[in-house]
C-alpha cells in the first residue's frame, strides 16, 4: 500500500485497519512540514513534530493532517510500514507549480532575477525517485521513519536555473541577486521566488535535512538535469498544470521583476 492522502487523517487510520493484516507493507507519504516550526537546522527524524490526531477529520492544516496521518499508520498497521517525510517534490507533472513557472519563465527570456547564492545548496526530491524507494522499501520490508528528499547540495540555484536555460533552449540572461536584496525589496522566499529560501535564518533548514537514514536505506537522485529536462517535455507535451483551488501562486510579477532589476542598474 502506498498512501499520499494529506486531509483528514481518519481516513488513512480507516484504511490502515482495513489493510491491516491484508497488505504486506504500508508505505505513507508524509511531509517535513509535521516538523514544528522553526525546523533545527540540520534536523533528523528524531526533530519535534506537530501535534496529531489519527481520528481527526480536519483536513485544513496540513502539518497536523499529514501528522495525524503518520499516527493513523503507527496505530492501525499491524506490519512494515514506513513513514516518508518528503521534502521539495519535483519532476514531471509537479502540480505545485514550482518548477513548471521557472521554465515558463525562463522560457520568455531577457533578464531573469535570479536567487543567490548561485552556488546555494538546495536540496529536493524528483517524484520518479520517491516512487522507486517506496517500492524498494515494500519490496525489502523497511520500517520506520525517513527524510524522503536529496542530500543537502545535491543540486544549487544554479545547476537547477542552467538546467532550465539549458532545457528550454532559451537566450535568457539570468541576473544573480543576493538574499539581502531579495529580502530588501520584500520578495517572499518559497513562492515569489519558487524553490529559493533564503541560505541563513529560519527557512534555511529547508534545504538542510538529515537524510543519512533513507541513504543507509537505498534512495538514489537523479541528476538535476534530468529532472528538469523531463519537467520542460511534460509541460511541451501536455501544456502547463491546473491551478490547484485554494493553492499558492507561485511567481513574481513580470513588472515587479523589472522594477527590482531596474534598481540594481
């Protein structure tokens, strides 16, 4: 069993009694987000998590739905089950949106206001590479709980925006700014800027997770270039994703954009 539901958790603990006892492992896509806020730079799976209820039919808050959901599978599963926190998710069809609005933009060319440090580690994971641990944690009978995401620096800013220069064919000029400029000119890490948080302070932990355990357990990440070459032909090959109801807009505004580059001449 592989489950990625992320509302009310009495669905997952109805489904993991259900299986109990039936399946022979039980695989749960959880989230880094269960960690409570500000994550530990650094942090492993022993962090402080949010609180949770297995039974609870809140599905509003995602941190304490997908915790709810981890308790759900502790309770109900009488068997292997592992407990996936993913992190950043991309690849080909990322409904999020991330990824699919850096090429979009990236496509369009001219100056691009780029995120620095160019060489920022960022750390992530290609769904395609998800999916495939999951299935060699069923095969294999892993239990327990794992940081699903790259190593810290598996790519940077940069290998990541030269992927998508590189895969979109495009003459763009990307224009490396650094964080305090972002900040400065109210920029919001995450979503203005997708992908990028800031390299120090709270949201640095982002992209700085412990992940020797699900290394020791066998997950293997594609090269960045691959991951987003396939991103660029699923979106050539099926048009740009929905945009999900109630989600995050992603994406600075192209006059914003200019306005902040204007400033730096």
């Amino acid at each position: 069993m592989i489950d990625t539901w992320s509302r009310a958790p009495r669905v997952v603990s109805e489904s993991a009694a259900l299986l109990s006892g039936r399946a022979g492992h039980y695989g749960y896509v959880s989230s880094r987000s269960v960690y409570t806020w500000p994550i530990p730079d650094g942090a492993d799976e022993s962090a402080p998590v949010v609180d949770g209820d297995a039974g609870s039919e809140q599905s509003d808050d995602y941190a304490a739905a997908k915790r709810g959901g981890e308790l759900a599978v502790l309770e109900q599963f009488a068997g292997p089950s592992v407990l996936a926190r993913a992190g950043l998710i991309l690849g080909p069809y990322e409904l999020v949106g991330r990824m699919p609005w850096w090429l979009r933009r990236i496509e369009r060319g001219g100056d691009v206001l780029a995120p620095g440090p160019r060489d920022m580690p960022i750390q992530y994971i290609d769904c395609r590479d998800l999916a495939t641990w999951l299935l060699h944690a069923a095969d294999d009978g892993i239990s327990g709980t794992f940081n699903a995401v790259s190593k810290p620096g598996h790519a940077t800013m940069a290998s990541l925006l030269n992927a998508a220069v590189a895969a979109t064919g495009s003459h763009a000029n990307l224009i490396w700014v650094q964080p305090a400029v972002i900040e400065a000119a109210g920029i919001q890490p995450w979503t203005e800027r997708p992908v990028w948080a800031p390299p120090h302070g709270e949201a640095a932990a982002l992209h700085n997770g412990n992940v020797d355990a699900i290394i020791a357990a066998g997950l293997v990440c594609r090269p960045v270039e691959e991951t987003v070459a396939d991103t660029w032909r699923w979106l050539q090959a099926e048009g740009d994703p929905p945009v999900r109801e109630g989600g995050l807009k992603h994406g600075l505004d192209p006059d914003r954009e200019r306005e902040v580059l204007a400033s730096l001449a």
